[in-house]
C-alpha cells in the first residue's frame, strides 16, 4: 500500500512540475488588503492560451487596541478567461470563497459580509462563510516581469456563527445564526511578478 501511494504521489508531482514548467506563472499581493493590514499572496498558472487559474489567500490576525478583534482567514480560487492573451488586458473570472472569521469590541458602524456587527459594539461574532461570484478585470504590463492588476467580483455568500457578549467571553449569547449576502465579493489591485 505505501508502495502505491509513493509512487501516485511521484507520478502527480512529475504531472504538476511539468505543467508549471510549460506554463507561465504569477504571484502577486493585493495592495488593498495589504493597507489594512491583511497578509495575502496569491499565485496564478497558465492553463491555456487564455486561460488561467488563480489562487489567493488573506490572513488578519491581529487584535488591536481596546481588546478589539478583526481576524479572518479567506481562500479565494478563481478560474480566468482573457479576451486577448493571459497576464494582459481584459478578463472575466468565476471565484468560489470560503473562511473564519472573528471579530468584535468593534467602536465604529462595521459591516462584514453584509451583517452589521455595530448593533452592540462590545459583541463579539465568530463564524464561518462560504460562497461563489463572478468578476471582471483589467491587467496592464508594466515591463517584462511586473504587472498591476484591478479586479472587482460580485457574489453571494453565506455565513454562519456564534454571538458572545464581548472580545474575551466564551459564553454564548446566541448560536447558529445564518445570514446570506449578496454583492461584492472581492476588490483587489493586484502587484504582479510573472515568471
């Protein structure tokens, strides 16, 4: 058995070098994000002549001051389709989403996925969400290896998750609430190495 599992996990490794090899490859960091100080990194490969396959991922968490919380992670997989060529100009995308968040002690009116977390400013919410949107882009070339991207999705997403009384309580005022949300979905201008 292990015998079989070595040899399927060489097989798929070979398969995907060669792919990456044939194809041209990407990263980049979605500057927006990065201003709130969300740690992300996408990654994004070749799949065809005007296809291509994205992969982002956003990371917050950070408490800051006052005990307040805003963490979440994110993980946004997008397929591509370019009107030209890839990496350049004009594209469409469906995206499907998913993470953790938790957040509270909030001061100000906050709303994330559509819920407004300032109804009691001290509550804390933690949850899950999970959903799926369409975007349009644009990518301009800056020079052989460095791109700057705009993208903004639309989308629905579904969340659920707990309420606390306040940033550090584990007692649970309420459980299991859901709420489903429509619109944007994704908002990025994106710094781009393309290998």
């Amino acid at each position: 058995m292990k015998r079989t599992i070595y040899f399927l996990m060489i097989v798929l490794t070979g398969m995907f070098c060669t792919v990456v090899r044939a194809q041209k490859v990407a990263i980049k960091t979605n500057v927006l994000y990065d201003a709130f100080l969300n740690v992300n990194a996408g990654i994004e490969v070749g799949l065809a002549p005007r296809w291509t396959f994205d992969l982002s991922a956003d990371y917050n968490g950070w408490t800051l001051s006052h005990d307040r919380k805003w963490k979440h992670w994110l993980l946004q997989p997008e397929a591509r389709y370019w009107f030209c060529d890839r990496f350049a100009g004009h594209f469409v995308g469906a995206h499907v989403l998913g993470g953790q968040y938790n957040v509270g002690n909030l001061s100000n009116n906050i709303s994330f996925l559509g819920t407004d977390f300032s109804v009691v400013s001290n509550r804390r919410y933690q949850g899950w969400f999970a959903g799926a949107g369409v975007a349009y882009g644009y990518s301009w070339i800056l020079n052989k290896h460095w791109n700057l991207e705009t993208e903004l999705g639309l989308g629905w997403v579904y969340t659920r998750y707990d309420v606390y009384p306040c940033a550090t309580c584990g007692t649970k005022l309420e459980k299991n609430k859901s709420h489903h949300y429509v619109g944007p979905t994704k908002a990025a201008v994106n710094l781009i190495y393309t290998f």
